[in-house]
C-alpha cells in the first residue's frame, strides 16, 4: 500500500492523518491473520484521505482567486492623481474617467 502520508499537503490535519493512517497500515504486517480484514478499511480511508487533500486544495484556491478578485477590485476603485502643466500640480481622476 502506497504511503499516505506522501500526499502533498500544506495543512496540519491532512498531513497528520496521512501519519497515522500510515503507522495503522503497518499494524497488520506484525499479525498477518488481521491484514485481510483490515486492507479493505485502509484501502476506504485511503480514497477518502485522498478526497479530503484535493479538497483542501481546491478550497485553497478558490480563496486565493476570491482574494485576487477584491483587490483588483479595490485597486480600480482607487483614484488615480495625475499631472498637469510644469507646476507639477495634479488632478484626481475617478477610475473609469
């Protein structure tokens, strides 16, 4: 069975789970009568740890593209000052203007 714990992640949980369900997958090679009844378990809790780190991952970046959006939505809503003439005074423009 491939180590769990391999599964790139940059969250806690997922990363720790990724440990123990790796130190469980090792149990049943010290009493082989268990291993039958327990790969099929770990086999589940593989997928599912496997969901669970895609998932953190693709809500990792939704926010990042929600928090791209905002400030780009902030930074055009920001008036831009621009000079005029050789007195180096400015004018305010409203974005869009």
């Amino acid at each position: 069975m491939p180590a769990v714990a391999e599964l790139q992640s940059s969250e806690l949980i997922p990363t720790h789970l990724g440990g123990t369900i790796d130190s469980l997958a090792s149990s049943p090679n010290a009493n082989p009568t268990t291993a039958n009844k327990v790969h099929d378990v770990l086999d589940v809790t593989n997928d599912d740890h496997s969901g669970l780190v895609q998932s953190f991952e693709r809500l990792r970046e939704e926010e990042k593209a929600k928090l791209n959006q905002t400030r780009d939505d902030q930074t055009r809503s920001i008036p831009r000052v621009t000079r005029t003439g050789s007195s180096g005074a400015g004018q305010v423009r409203e974005p869009g203007v």
